[in-house]
C-alpha cells in the first residue's frame, strides 16, 4: 500500500535495491502490465472482467487469474461467457482466505501468471481478480502494477465515505452499477464526493456494464496505463518487481 | 521357526516355463500346479498355522527372461501372537527380467489380535518385465481388534525406484484406523500392476478405491480399503476390466462416501 | 545452529509459501463425512502425523543433510574448483535420487502435482528471501520440485539443521490440516489448539524419528502410506466446486 503515492506522476515501482533480484528477469519492456481487480462480493469484478476481455479481445495478448472462494466459479462464468479462450483463465485456490492469496502470500498467483506465459507466450496484460472480500482488501505490490477497487451502488452510497485500503488506495475505484442507484436510493453526487475526499487525485469511475458492456472508460484508464508501464520499463535500468512474470 | 524357500524359473528353448528350482522347508512349502498356457503355477503351502511372532520366513523368487510365474497361497494367513516381544517376518525378494512375468496373487493377510508382524517385499523388474502383485490385509479376525502388522513394499522398475510403500495397523500405529487411513475399514490393500504392454491408464477414483499411475512406470497402483476381503478382492482384480464390470463409474463429483 | 527465531519464522503459517490454499485431504475427508468434529479431526491428524507427515520429514531432513555440508557459494574460497565441481554434481544426485524416491511414495498422481506445486511455492519465496541459496541444485522438473525437498534447501539456507527441518515439516503437517478444519468446520479455535497442544509430544517424536530415518540410505527412508490419503487426494482434483487446492 501506498497511500501517499501519486498516480499522475510516479511510476510506481517502489522496490527496493535494484539489481539485487535472483531471477535475471525478463526484459522489462515485454513484461505484462498486472492489473489487480478487487471488491466486495457481488460488486460485479467479474462483469467487469468480462466486459475487459471483449474490450481487448483483438487488441492485447490478454491473461486472466481467477480468485474465487470457490476455485473455479468465476473462471467457469468467464470461459462460459465465451469472451476470453479458457486458455487465457486460471483459477487459484485460496483454501478460504481470498485475501492472504492477493496480498499476504501471493505465490499461488504468481505462479498461475508465470504458468500462463509457459502456455501462451508474453502476454500484454494480466487481470487478477480476486475473490469477493469486504473492503480491506488489497493487492500486494509484488503481485499486482495497479489495482482496481470495484464498489457498487447497491452496497448503499456510504461506502466510499467508509473508506478502507481499497476505496482509498487503489489506483482506480470503480463505482459500479450506477444504472441501478435510482431504485436503491444511492446519491452518485455523494459517492463522487466522499471518494474525491478519501482519494485525492487518485482517479474514480462511474460505470454500469449494461450500459457500457465494453467498460470503455475503465478500458481506457488500462491502455493509458498499459502505455505508461511500457514507457517507464522500457527506460528503466532496474528490474521490475517481485516474481518474474 | 525359520524357513527359506526358493523358486527359479526359466523359458527354455520353446517358451515353456520350466522350474530350475523349487525347494521350501515347513511352514513354506512349494508346490506345483499344472498350468496351461506354458507358464507355471506355483502354490505356497502353509505347513502350520501362522505366521506366529517369532518366525522368520523368506521367499526368493527369480524369474528369468522370457518366464511366466504365478503364485498364489492356499489360504490366508493369519498373523498370530507368540512369546511376548517377539515379532514374525516374511520376506518376499523377487526379481523378474525382461519377457518375463510374474503374478504374486496370495490370499489375504489376517492380523489376528496380539499379533506382531513384518512382511517385507523387495521387487527388482528389469525393464520390459510385467508384475502383478497384490497385498491384502485384513484388520483382526471377525470382531476383533488387529495385533500390529507392517506390510513394506520397495518395487525397482529398470533401476529406479518404483513403488514404496509401508502400511501400518495395530496400536503401534499411531491413527490407522482413523479418517487420513483406513477409516475404520477392516480390509485394506493393493495391486501394483507393471506391465509394459499395456497403455497407462489415467488416474481413477470411486468411494473407497482408485487407480493411481505411478510416476516411475508404466505401472499402475489399485489401492483401496473395503467392509469385507470379498469386496476388497473385487477391488483389486488383476484384470483391470474386472473393475470396470462391477459397473461403477469413476466419480466426478462430491459423492465421495464412506462404504459403511 | 540456526537461532529459535529463524526456526519458527519457516515454521510460521504465514511464511508466504501458499500453505493456507491447502487442507492435506482435510476437504476430502471432510465431504466424505470422516471428518465432522474435534475428534475425528484429532485422529485425523494422528493418522496424517504418522504417514505424511513422517514421511515429509525424513524427506526433509535428508534433502537438508544432502544439501549441507557442502560448500555454498559464499564457501568457494578454501574448496578447489574440482572438489567443488565434484561436491556440486553429488549434491545433484543425491537431490535427485530423493524426487525419486518421493515420486515412488507417492502413488496418486494427484499428490504428486500438490507436493510438486507447494515446492515450487516454497522456491519461489526461499529464492526471493536467500538469493544465494542453492536452489537450482533440485532436479529440473516441469512442475516442480516436491516440497519436502525445497524445505531441506530452505532449511540450509536458513542454518537449519536436519532435525529442525523434520520439525517444520511435521509442525506443518498437523497445522495445516488443523487451521482448514477451523475454516471448513466451524471448530472452536481454542479447542483445535488445544488439540494441537496435545499432539505436540507426537510431532516431536515423529520429528526425531524423520531425522533419524534421514541418516539412511535414500530407499531405506520412511514410506508410510495411507489409503485414503491417496483416495481424498484423487477425488477432491475432480471436484469443480472447491475452497482448498489439496
């Protein structure tokens, strides 16, 4: 977590010592940009990763890790959906504990990604989804490059005042749904201010994939920072971070 | 009481299988069966009861090139108690070479209460070599709580290490009648087929048996506990179309219960 | 002699090597209705204690015997290169002798992929925390080194001895299965530790048993095998619906 840092202008590879890691990782710049998806249960992550997938079906080398409570719910749904080849879905156990599999003990995952670039060759990006947790949950920083926390207005329009890592943390908050905040009552003017308080610069999207199947303004955040980490790899004179994918 | 026994088989110059030796001493006696497929049948004949603690029993085995072999028991044997400490032994060494087979078939291994028993098998097959060969155990006679038995199995497939695999019961075994074991089952056992002919098979698994490719094959481990020696025996056919006939399915799904 | 800190930071769950994806059958077991309550999870453990868990230890401490003893890295100076070359190449094979070994304790294809997919966990953490540890001496395996293996590595990396390393493996063993009971069943956790309490005296003999098994030649070590472990392990890879991966 990084609560201080600033999205607009850092590049937010925070390890420290480069130079030190083991592995003599890949080039930088063909390193898949990893982007976590995190939420509440029934936030509608896994919606969104199916509207990323057909928004990126013919532009990206796309890869997709799974993380459900129950192993494989959300990967069946994506391969079911038929938006992603079931080659590019992985699924981790997380044996109950969907949040030590995202931020505490990340292994299980890393090796899903670095399983998937086995089968598949480099990969452009790489959507980690988690399971549905409450609103502590976070990537850890070795697993993920940026994370998307997804709330949704039916959860009751308190909770980006409720704040917690995700809402304030992540790179982007996603508030889902909004289609539906008329007939839950949910103030979307209140959300987008209590979020600008607990977020600061940090960026805030309102969507609703009925409307927008494609999630374009979520899709667009990602190629504006898929763009960004090539830059920034590309330049770098340092390795990237933990795990070798 | 010790005894020694030794079986040599070859193929001569038509493919029968003739004995180059066959000798036991009482309680392991040897005796041939005719067999008509130009192998050899070879029964072990208990010459008393037992084992009973304190015996010491090996069985060597060899199998030349090209040489058929099976041998079976005449009847279970029960693992028995006798003077206080001691402990009775088996030891199966067997070698199989290239074309050659051997079928190790007994009847069941009763551990009878009190007992104290080691049965200890070394298995050497060279490559192309086919081996069968299946232990059961039965957990104490009816309505009794089994002695200790350790049944220790080390199989080499071309030189590498195959299969090994100890199964302990009894009270020096700390949780076998327990759910990670046996479950309270009081037959348990296994058929290691090794048999370069036939296709690997891939893994399979019904409530309380399954089929298991071994890493260092071809080879295939049917493992399996059971209510009773005439369920496990099903289990445990060497044929493996046998099990296919009981008519039950491979289970995809959480239907995994006990038997009893 | 490693001090009691880095033993109980390899012994601890939360050292990030995916134990708490895994339940060591304990969801099998659970779904088949063998386990339901403190005691069956007790005999549970027992069971596992004895078979797994002893096996995984030896497995352990000899990995960690193979693997000490001969220089790392920071040892080159004093060594001749042949010698070194010589002490590497035995290092290899013993280490490859035991993965044999494991592969042939381990009948059921399933837990083969658990213990091949646990040791590449524990790699992956042990190359991240000791860069200079000698990982790569573990056979080349497509998926993996079996764990109990990386444990022994980990452990000479750490300044383990091969006794320490049984008594990670078979604290892991029981605490493993033990905190998925918690989860799966509900059990009061005062109670599943204080099971663990109790069993506390048989980790430790099945620990000093494992070490002393791990003085024998590779084929002489424990193989104690459990019917059901296999069974569980063989049904729980078919189910779609699971919370653990083992």
């Amino acid at each position: 977590m990084r609560p201080e840092f600033d999205h607009d202008e850092s590049v937010p590879h925070t390890h420290p010592e480069p130079g030190v890691d083991p592995h003599a990782p890949l080039p930088a710049a063909a390193r898949a940009l990893r982007v976590g998806i995190g939420g509440p249960v029934g936030s509608g992550k896994t919606a969104l990763v199916a509207a990323l997938c057909r928004a990126f079906a013919d532009e990206l080398r796309l890869g997709v890790v799974t993380n459900d409570i129950y192993t494989t719910e959300d990967a069946d749904f994506l391969k079911r959906a038929g938006v992603l080849d079931p080659a590019r879905i992985r699924a981790v156990e997380t044996g109950c504990c969907p949040h030590t599999a995202i931020r505490d003990d990340i292994g299980a995952n890393l090796d899903a990604i670095d399983e998937l670039i086995e089968a598949l060759g480099p990969l452009d990006l790489v959507l980690v989804e988690s399971g549905g947790d409450n609103l502590t949950a976070t990537f850890s920083r070795g697993l993920v490059d940026r994370q998307i926390f997804v709330v949704d207005v039916a959860g009751g329009d308190k909770v980006p005042r409720k704040g917690g890592p995700g809402v304030t943390a992540a790179d982007l908050l996603v508030i889902n749904k909004t289609d539906l905040a008329s007939m839950v009552g949910a103030d979307l003017s209140v959300m987008d201010r209590d979020a600008r308080a607990r977020r600061g610069d940090l960026p805030t999207v309102f969507q609703s994939i009925t409307e927008d199947p494609l999630a374009t303004r979520v899709a667009g955040w990602i190629r504006h920072e898929l763009a960004h980490h090539r830059s920034a790899t590309a330049h770098a004179d340092h390795p990237v971070p933990a795990g070798q994918a | 009481m010790r005894a020694t026994a030794r079986l040599v088989a070859r193929a001569d110059r038509h493919g029968r299988t003739t004995l180059a030796e066959l000798r036991g001493e009482s309680p392991l006696l040897l005796r041939q069966v005719p067999a008509s497929d130009g192998g050899v049948t070879v029964y072990v004949v208990g010459g008393a009861a037992g084992p009973l603690a304190g015996d010491d029993l090996r069985l060597e085995i060899e199998v030349d090139q090209g040489a058929r072999v099976r041998v079976h028991t005449v009847a279970a044997s029960i693992a028995l108690p006798g003077r206080p400490g001691a402990v009775s032994r088996m030891l199966v060494r067997a070698s199989v070479s290239e074309q050659a087979v051997l079928h190790w078939l007994p009847e069941q291994l009763v551990a009878a209460a009190g007992c104290a028993h080691v049965a200890d098998a070394q298995v050497d097959v060279a490559a192309g070599g086919t081996l069968h060969w299946r232990d059961e155990l039965i957990c104490g006679r009816h309505g009794e709580q089994p002695g200790d038995v350790e049944i220790n199995t080390w199989v080499d497939l071309a030189g590498r290490p195959l299969l090994r695999q100890s199964l302990a019961v009894g009270p020096n075994a700390p949780g076998w009648a327990g759910p990670a074991v046996l479950a309270g089952a009081p037959a348990t056992g296994s058929l290691l087929v090794v048999d370069p002919t036939r296709p690997p098979e891939p893994p399979a698994v019904w409530p309380t048996h399954a089929r298991l490719p071994l890493a260092g094959g071809p080879a295939t481990l049917w493992s399996a506990t059971a209510p009773d020696a005439h369920t496990l025996r099903r289990y445990l056919e060497p044929d493996t179309r046998t099990a296919e006939l009981l008519g039950v399915r491979p289970e995809s799904g959480r239907g995994d219960c006990a038997d009893g | 002699m490693a001090t009691p800190t880095m033993l109980l930071l390899l012994a601890d769950g939360r050292f990030p090597a995916g134990a708490h994806a895994h339940s060591a059958g304990l969801e099998a077991a659970v779904a088949a209705g063998r386990v339901r309550d403190l005691a069956t999870l007790g005999e549970y453990l027992r069971g596992r204690l004895a078979t797994a868990g002893l096996v995984a230890a030896a497995f352990a401490a000899a990995s960690c015997r193979a693997a000490s003893g001969s220089p790392g890295p920071s040892a080159v100076d004093g060594h001749r290169p042949a010698e070194l070359t010589h002490l590497g190449v035995a290092r290899r094979a013993a280490l490859a002798r035991l993965d044999a070994e494991l592969d042939a304790r381990t009948a059921s294809p399933a837990q083969r992929t658990v213990s091949r997919r646990q040791g590449r966990a524990l790699r992956r953490a042990g190359r991240e925390i000791w860069p200079q540890a000698t990982f790569d001496d573990l056979p080349a395996t497509s998926d993996g080194p079996h764990q109990p293996l990386v444990l022994g590595l980990v452990g000479v990396a750490a300044g383990l001895e091969p006794g320490q390393v049984a008594t990670v493996a078979a604290y892991a063993t029981v605490t493993g299965s033990a905190s998925a009971a918690v989860r799966l069943l509900g059990l009061d956790p005062y109670q599943v530790q204080a099971l663990l309490v109790r069993l506390a005296g048989d980790c430790d003999a099945v620990a000093a048993r494992a070490a002393r098994a791990a003085e024998q030649p590779p084929e002489r070590l424990p193989a104690a095998a459990a019917p059901l472990a296999d069974i569980h392990a063989e049904a729980h890879v078919t189910w779609e619906v699971r919370l653990f991966a083992s």
